[in-house]
C-alpha cells in the first residue's frame, strides 16, 4: 500500500499525492487518484468540483490561518 500526502497550499486548494480512491456522493467512482498528484477545491468555488479548477485565485479565498491573521490585524488597527 502507498503512503498518500495531503498537503494544504497556502489560500488554495489541498494537494493529494499517491493513490487514492475518489468515490462521488452518489457512491460512483471519481476518476483520478491514479498516483498522479491531484488537486482538491478547498474554497468552495470550483466548477469541477472536487478538483480545484483555481477559482480560489479569482474570488481571493483564504485560508483560515489567513483570514485570522488578517481579522486579528483589522481589529488591532481599529483599537
């Protein structure tokens, strides 16, 4: 069995490495997974869901530790 890496990009997507089994909603197989290294939606936003089709870079997604930082930085500022 091969070890699988899930690796969270700075505001974007997860990246998955190794083989994987993608199974759908509706208990179908997903194509992909195959040990080519694929990349998941993390925002929400991606119209090839649950591949990233990189619409996070568009509507300026950010990843949690992101948007605290910047939440705890706007309060800071205002204080």
């Amino acid at each position: 069995m091969s070890d699988v890496t899930v690796t969270v990009t700075e505001n974007g997507s997860y990246k998955v490495t190794g083989v994987v089994n993608l199974v759908g909603a509706d208990g179908e197989p997903v194509p992909g997974g195959d040990g080519d290294p694929i990349f998941l939606c993390r925002c929400g936003g991606s119209s090839n869901k649950p591949f990233c089709d990189g619409t996070h870079s568009k509507i300026g997604f950010q990843g949690a530790m992101t948007a605290v930082a910047a939440a705890d930085a706007a309060e800071a500022s205002e204080a």
